[in-house]
C-alpha cells in the first residue's frame, strides 16, 4: 500500500510544559477531521479538558509514558482507530495525532508505528514534531535525557514562549541546537505567519531507520493528584503553590489542572513549568462537569515530601483520599 493510501499519523513530542496543547489546539482547527490519541503520565487526565473539541475521536492514554509503562496500548489503539474508521461509510477522520507526554522518549513510539507490520500497512508516519520552551530548554536538555530524544528524533522543532526568553537564553539555545540538531528545521511558535503546513510536511528519511532495539532507560519522573471538593479562593492556592515551586526548584516540574475559584464561575486552567506560575485561564463549562477541582504534579525523583507539604498546606480542605502519588 502506498503511503497516499495510508492513514498518516503526526506525533507531537516536547518536554514538560512547552506547548504541545496549545500546538495540538492549532492543528485541530486547521483540520477538524483528525483524531487524537492522548498520553498523559500523570493518573489524573487533564490535557483533554484543554482541546477545543469538535466530536473528534479523542483516546486519553493515562497513567504512565508510552515509552515504558503503558507502551504495550498504543498499538490496540490504533488499530481500534483503524478498524473504526475502515467500518463507517463516512470517515470519522482523516489523520491521527499522538500527543505524546511530556516525559517520554517518542522513540518506542515509532518504533510500534514503524515495525509493527499490521500498523506499518495502514498507517503512514508524516512527520514528528518537537516543542521547546526557549527559557528552560537549556536546563531541560542538559538534564533530561527524554529531552536530549524528543530533539533527536524530530523532523522539525518548534521554539516557543520566545515572549518570556531573554536575548542570552535564545542565543544559547541556538548554540546547542546546531550541535544536537543541525540539520533540523526549526520554526519560532510566536511568527505570527507560522504556516502549520510547513510543521507537518517536514519528513526526515534518516529518522525513519530506527535502530535495532530501544533501549532508553525507564525514567525516574513520579506524578501526583490532587482532589478538591469545594471552590477555593485564588490568593490561597497561588501562594501555595508559589511556594512550592520555591521550595522544589529542581524537582518539581509541572504543575497543570482545572480548578473551581471561589470568585469565578467557569473553572479555571491552571499551569506552571520551568518555576513559571501562570495566571488562570477560563474554561467554558461543558454539560457534566462534576465541579470537583483536580491538579496534576510532576516531579522528578522522589516527590514524598511534596504530597506531605500539599497535606500540610490544604489541610482540610482535600477530599478523603485526595493526594494520590504515581
């Protein structure tokens, strides 16, 4: 079968916090007919309360990283996809978009895409796209080997929160991709004539030669929930948590979620990376909302003490059972 007569499938990679919602968000609007296929580490799913839904098939893989835990459920999901798409007279969709979490390595990825025969005759790898955050690439690639992967593995890397970059972390990021990326299109998210085409035409035939096997480590990157029953005010929970990205600058990596505020009548979305707290973003109610607030915490090594503070900070305030770490 030639790849015309394929399914083509765009991955979308990038470390924690670098704008792979918000570029998964473009790409759905250039071109609703697409169905997307979710991997989020933590337990809790948040990212797929952040797409602008339009009745695409959307499949949250939570719970772990495609590149190690929860690997083996790709390949079913695909192929329920696949099957679901062959059996209906009007195609449901015309592409498949993986995003993958933001810890992971897309190499097994690939590599289930790439080897596996069934999958292999059916769909067709377009292109793998990587974000990174100008301010915190550097730190990220010089201390994380899934960032160091997510760039190696890319057919083009989209630079982003350039808004939020000095002129000195810009110029030493350029300086370390022309060493592990030198021949790699690079397009900067902020150019507001940025052509999502040019994102998803990129293919790098080199790329498509994996190695024999695998082999990049399981990681050491832990997850925790956090469940509210009740409303809370925002001058309270942004000090907390102002608090603990200062107490846990290195550790803690992500914090996302949607929350209820005591003084908003939407929930609210609620993000940080690289030590950047954000202001809350609204979210339009959808029918079946069940008002319970959640957060989402990912950390590198052992965050016990972070559940422990998050115990201590909100006190009664959590739910029975609230604090699930993963």
């Amino acid at each position: 079968m030639t790849n015309s007569a394929k399914i083509p499938v765009i991955v979308l990679t990038g470390f924690l916090g670098s704008g792979k919602t918000t570029l998964l968000n473009r790409l759905i609007a250039d071109n609703p007919k697409t169905a997307v296929i979710i991997n989020e580490f933590g337990a809790t799913p948040i990212d797929q309360d952040l797409l602008q839904q339009n009745g695409m098939p959307l499949t949250t893989l939570a719970g772990g990283c495609l590149c190690c835990t929860i690997k083996g459920t790709l390949a079913p999901t695909l192929k329920n996809l696949w099957m679901a798409w062959d059996q209906a007279a009007s195609k449901p969709f015309e592409r498949i978009i993986i995003e993958a979490s933001g810890v992971a390595s897309p190499e097994p990825i690939l590599d289930t895409l790439l080897r596996e025969r069934w999958l292999a005759s059916r769909y067709h790898l377009q292109t793998v796209i990587t974000t990174l955050a100008i301010p915190s690439a550097i730190e990220q690639l010089d201390n994380f080997a899934e960032a160091r992967a997510q760039v190696a593995w890319a057919d083009v890397l989209l630079l982003t929160h350039e808004d939020l970059a000095d002129e000195q972390q810009q110029m030493a990021l350029a300086q370390s991709l022309k060493i592990l990326a030198p021949a790699t299109p690079k397009y900067m998210a902020s150019h507001a004539n940025l052509d999502t085409l040019k994102l998803i035409s990129a293919e790098n035939p080199v790329l498509r030669r994996l190695p024999n096997s695998p082999t990049l480590p399981t990681h050491s990157f832990r997850s925790l929930s956090l469940h509210f029953e009740q409303p809370l005010p925002w001058p309270q929970l942004e000090a907390i948590l102002q608090k603990l990205l200062a107490s846990h600058p290195s550790d803690l990596q992500r914090i996302k979620g949607v929350v209820y505020l005591s003084d908003q009548a939407e929930p609210q979305i609620i993000q940080a990376a690289a030590n950047r707290l954000y202001r809350p973003v609204p979210l339009p109610s959808r029918a079946g909302d069940s008002h319970r607030g959640r957060l989402v915490f990912i950390g590198s090594g052992n965050i016990q003490t972070l559940a422990d503070e998050l115990q201590q900070a909100f006190g009664a305030k959590l739910a029975a059972n609230a604090i699930r770490l993963h």
